[in-house]
C-alpha cells in the first residue's frame, strides 16, 4: 500500500477566513479532500487582522516575534497563529501587522511583492518551527509563486524540508505579481535567475513570483485540461508561453471541483425551500422568493438570468453590457451580483433604471456571497461568456442548484459544460465559440427556446444537478500528481 503524504498547501486567500473569489473556495476544499482520503495535511495563509476574528475561529497564539530572513538578511518579524479548518486539518497563519492587519481588503496595497515575499518565507520557516516533514508543499497562484524558489536556494540544506516537493499551481496566469506584468518595464523585467533584491527595494515590486514558481516547482499544473494547453499558445500565454513550453513534460491540468457539502441545495440554510435532483418543483418556490427579495415582478414563468462573477473584461461583460439592450426586448429578467470594473457597472447601473422591472445590478462583493447559492437556486440560466477562464467555478455550483450555464468553450467551461443537443438529448447547458456578441445572442435564444420544451428542460437541470463535480476525483488526481513529483524531484536531486 503507498505511504500516506505529508502535504502543505499555501494560499493567499481561504474560505471560510477570507475570500475574494475562487481561489479561497479551491484553498479550503482540496486540502478537506485530501485529508479524507488518510493525508496528513496542513495549510497556511495570512492573517488578515481586520477581517479574521481570533475568538470566532478559536485561533490561538503559536509562535511570537520570529524572524524572517532570505539569504542570511532579516526581513521581517512575524507572529503565527493557528486553528484547524476541519476535524484533523490545522490551519496556520502568518502575522505580520504592516502587510497584512491594515485594511479590510486582501489586494491592492503599493507594495504588494513585498508583503508575500515575507509571507513565502515565513511559511517554509513555520514548518521548520513546526519540524513537519513535509512530502509536497503545494503552492497556489502568484502569491506564493517565490516558495519553490526558496525551497531551493535558502532551505536546500534543511534538514526537515531536505525531501520536500513542490507543486505550483497555476489559477489564472493574468495574474503574476503584485501588480499587471506588462506594465513592467523591459529593462526591469526579471527573468527569473537573479538573486531577490532587499525586501525594501523598489526592485521587489519588479519581480515576477509566476515565472519563478514555474522555473522552480518540480511540476506545474493549471486548473483544468483545456488552460493547460491554452496558455503554451501566444495567445493565451500571457508573455510566459515559451518558458511553459519549456516545462511542457512537467506541466498538468486537473479541473477544480466544488465542495458537495459546502453546496447542497438539499441541506443549503440559506434557500427558501431546500431540493434536489428528484424534488425540482420546489426551484419554483425559491424562484419567486428570489423576485420578490430583489423586487422583480413575481411570475414563475418569466425566464430569469444570473451572473454572480466579478464585473470584468475577462468574466465576459463587455459583451453582456453590449448586449443588454437586446436580451432585454425579450420577456426575461436578470440579477446581476458582483463588484468590479467601474465602467462596466455604470453602464449596467443605467441599464437597470432603463428595465427597472427586468434587471437587478448589485455591484457587492459582500451582497455576492450572502445570496450567491440563493440566486443559483431561483435563476434558469447562468451566465459566464469569459474571454479567458482558467477553470472556473460558480458554472459547477450553478449546476448543482440546477440552473443552466450559459458559457463560452474555452478553459475549464470547455472541460466542465457540454453543449446541450436536443435531437440526443446530452448536455448540461449552451456554449459558443467565439468571443462576440453575436455567438453569446444565439446560445442565449436557444436556451430560451429550450427551455419552452418542458418535459425535455427539466431532463435537462436534472441532468445537470447529477453531474459529478466534486473534489473526489480532482483530489485523487493530485495525489496521482504528487507522487510525480516525488519521483521527478528524486530524479533531479
């Protein structure tokens, strides 16, 4: 029988302590995964004072006033604190007051590289203090993109990390620093080579934590099949499609999954009337719930549209305010939930006060994950028209509360909705190909139209609500991964 893992998964982000989207939702769910498959798991993120609460989570003090170094050179003193995420399951936290306990958002502070330059290296400190033994030390997205680095350059020589593994997990390549990549000078490019400048140096804020975790990790993977092949093109590649090329024997895709537990319309507190597969009615009582807590005309049989993504250029929102007009002449309504660019929301802002009795935009990060499973279990169709989509994951909860994603095919919408055919009768929802307003119009109308065919519709969300999307599988994947790892790691040591 293969030896139990001694596994580390790193985030910047963790449901349920603090959550911006995705991210926190795969930081939570995977290690739960593989701690009821018999792994020995921990994970560490970092303590965001304003908005994790000690006594809520029963968080107790670890460690004090420990020093931080890389090469020999302090550079900060953090404080550890810990708490348990499930039964079995510790989560630790790094501390650090200036970086992480000023402001009630996680992103967006000037010296963004700084702050999880410290964090990267208290983390592979806390498991020296912790003497944890690990086999894989997994690393997600670019927030903790400088740990396969280190593992390699200051901690080559530890004794308790000298057999660890890293995996460095790709979420959405747009993403590779503190701040937009290409907005990098070329003359300040950091290619991925040189020695870390002083954590006081403007040079930090240069330095691409992406790149470097894929130059270092001793595999990479994305977050489904399809990213993984898109992001080796030019296209998609985001000025890192030769040096992925590069590790093309090493780099992976394991589509995410959702937590079954977690996302159960059947159990969910915050529905109206609980359902599931074999009791679809009752998506009728939470749809006029839903009209009526957002003021919409209350009328079960009106179709009514959600999105609960961020108001972004790649959630595919250029093309829905483009669109608007038209979705609108038809006899539908739409709730729109969800913070983000600006220009989108004052656009959309002045579409509602068009269609007050049609469209409901309420552009909080907040209000999203108070109604987020609510909205899923009233609405008829998803929609998600992404110009790029590493995985994505609210088209996977949207199915399980049986609403129907309407999507584009690229990323893991590709991998994880199938095209619905009428003459076969497959499929779990609408996908179009290219990205304009033209292919998101026609998989709209035929959804509507779909949905008219009663008896079929309703094979369709029961088929749809059934669709396997659970950690389960993905979780078994990454072990598959990890144990790659060892091997390769083994092989180059």
């Amino acid at each position: 029988m293969p030896k139990m893992l001694n596994i580390v998964s790193i985030a910047s982000e963790i449901a349920p302590f603090a959550k911006t989207g995705g991210l926190a939702d795969v930081a939570r769910s995977l290690p739960k995964a593989l701690r009821r498959l018999g792994h020995q798991v921990i994970v560490v993120m970092p303590f965001y004072g304003k908005i994790i609460d000690c006594k809520e989570h029963n968080l107790i003090s670890l460690h004090k006033d420990v020093v931080i170094s890389i090469a020999g050179k302090e550079i900060g003193v953090v404080n550890f604190w810990q708490g348990y995420l499930m039964n079995g399951l510790p989560i630790y936290f790094v501390e650090h007051k200036k970086f992480f306990s000023q402001r009630k958002q996680l992103y967006g502070y000037p010296r963004e590289n700084a702050r999880f330059m410290l964090f990267d290296a208290a983390v592979l400190r806390l498991l020296t203090l912790l003497k944890y033994p690990a086999d894989i030390i997994h690393c997600h997205d670019w927030q903790t993109g400088l740990v396969p680095y280190l593992l390699k350059t200051d901690y080559r020589y530890s004794k308790i990390l000298q057999n660890a593994k890293s995996i460095y997990t790709i979420h959405n390549l747009v993403f590779q620093l503190g701040h937009n990549w290409w907005e990098v000078p070329p003359e300040n490019k950091d290619f991925g080579k040189k020695q870390l400048p002083d954590i006081n140096s403007t040079e930090i804020e240069y330095i691409n934590f992406a790149k470097r975790g894929i130059l270092n990790a001793d595999i990479v993977n994305t977050v489904s099949e399809q990213y993984r092949e898109e992001i080796m093109t030019k296209h998609f590649g985001q000025d890192l499609d030769k040096i992925l090329r590069s590790r093309e024997n090493s780099l992976y895709g394991i589509i995410n999954g959702i937590d079954y537990k977690a996302f159960n319309p059947s159990v969910d507190k915050s529905l109206h009337r609980n359902f599931d597969h074999r009791k679809i009615h009752r998506k009728k009582l939470n749809k006029q719930h839903l009209q009526q807590q957002f003021g919409l005309p209350i009328d079960v049989d009106i179709p009514l549209f959600c999105t609960t993504s961020r108001v972004t250029f790649q959630k595919g929102f250029k093309l829905i305010s483009e669109l608007m007009d038209q979705i609108m002449h038809h006899d539908v309504q739409m709730i729109i939930l969800g913070a983000g660019d600006k220009q989108y929301i004052k656009e959309l802002k002045k579409k509602a006060k068009r269609f007050p009795k049609k469209l409901v935009v309420i552009p909080s990060h907040e209000q999203t994950l108070r109604y987020e499973t609510s909205v899923y279990a009233g609405a008829d169709f998803f929609l998600l028209p992404s110009h790029q989509e590493p995985c994505g994951i609210n088209q996977l909860k949207a199915m399980r509360y049986g609403c129907i994603p309407i999507v584009r095919r690229v990323g893991g919408l590709h991998d994880t909705v199938k095209n619905y055919n009428p003459k076969l009768q497959n499929g779990t929802g609408f996908t179009f190909n290219q990205f304009d307003v033209w292919g998101l119009y026609e998989a709209i109308i035929r959804a509507l139209e779909s949905s008219k065919y009663k008896n079929e519709w309703r094979n369709l969300v029961v088929r749809a609500m059934k669709q396997s999307n659970s950690w389960e599988l993905p979780a078994q994947k990454y072990i598959t991964l990890y144990r790659k790892a060892l091997i390769i790691g083994d092989k180059k040591s």
